[in-house]
C-alpha cells in the first residue's frame, strides 16, 4: 500500500463528513470528497508534515468547495430565486441571499488559522478539543482563536 493510500483510507470519511457539514448534501459531497483527494494526488508532494495531512486535506476540501460554490454563484441569477414561503418578500430574500454572500467573503479572508478553526468548528462540527489536536496546540489556544475569529468575522460584516 503506498503512502497515499493509507492517507486516503485513513482520512476518507472524516474529509467526507467535514465536506458534509458544509453542503448539507450526501451526492455533492461524495464528489467533492473525490475532487479533493484528485487534487491531494496531483499535489501530494507538496505535502511537507505527514502528521498534518488532516489539515492539509481539509484545506483543500475547503478550497475544492468554495471552487465549486463560486462557480454555483456565476449560475444563479435572481430568476433562479426561490423564495421559502408566502411570507418572506422577494426583497427580503435578496438581502439574506446577499448577506449570507457577504459572510463567506468576509470568512473567507480571514487569515489562517483563524478562518480553519472557525470552518472546522462550524462547518466541520469539530470540538475545540479535536481542533487543538489537529493543530497540535491547546485547547485554550483552540477556544481562544475560534473566540477572536468570531469577532474579526463580525467586524467584517460591519
């Protein structure tokens, strides 16, 4: 077995369930899961840190999701806007659609390893504690750095 297989198997479902948090679809995540360790493969020697491979991974899922999500943003027009219920106003839903927008702007230009900690968390559904595992770093460290990364995101938003 070569050493990208053993990343592989040993990572697969956990980049699959950290994809799954963010698209909340099983279809799209299966495929992200596999565009993202096509691009691990054609990148792999660019990995330095075998024990940060997770990281690394879910860097690249991240990337290959935001890829993906930005292309869906060149698709969608206001013709294509659904609105939830009867209640909520074309209005209403443009500026949520902007706003939610505006947020994974904002998140994504956060500086490392805010914004990782921050997607790992919310995104990835990750505890505090398997965050400083994976960076190897405390847990405090971990809690303090989602804390201060919450804040910059709503300064940005401002």
């Amino acid at each position: 077995m070569t050493d990208f297989e053993k990343l592989f198997n040993e990572n697969r479902e956990f980049i699959f369930k950290y994809l799954m948090k963010m698209t909340r679809d099983i279809t799209l995540s299966e495929e992200l899961t596999q565009e993202t360790f096509f691009r691990a493969y054609m990148n792999y020697a660019s990995l330095k840190n075998k024990e940060k491979a997770s990281v690394w991974l879910c860097q690249i899922a991240k990337n290959t999701y935001f890829a993906w999500y930005n292309e869906q943003k060149k698709k969608d027009s206001l013709d294509d806007l659904e609105v939830a219920s009867c209640d909520v106003s074309i209005e209403d839903a443009i500026v949520q659609k902007e706003l939610s927008q505006k947020a994974l702007i904002c998140l994504h230009e956060l500086e490392d390893p805010y914004k990782e900690v921050f997607m790992l968390s919310v995104f990835g559904g990750f505890s505090l504690k398997d965050i400083s595992s994976i960076f190897g770093k405390s847990e405090s460290w971990a809690r303090v750095t989602f804390y201060r990364a919450k804040q910059k995101l709503s300064e940005r938003m401002r």
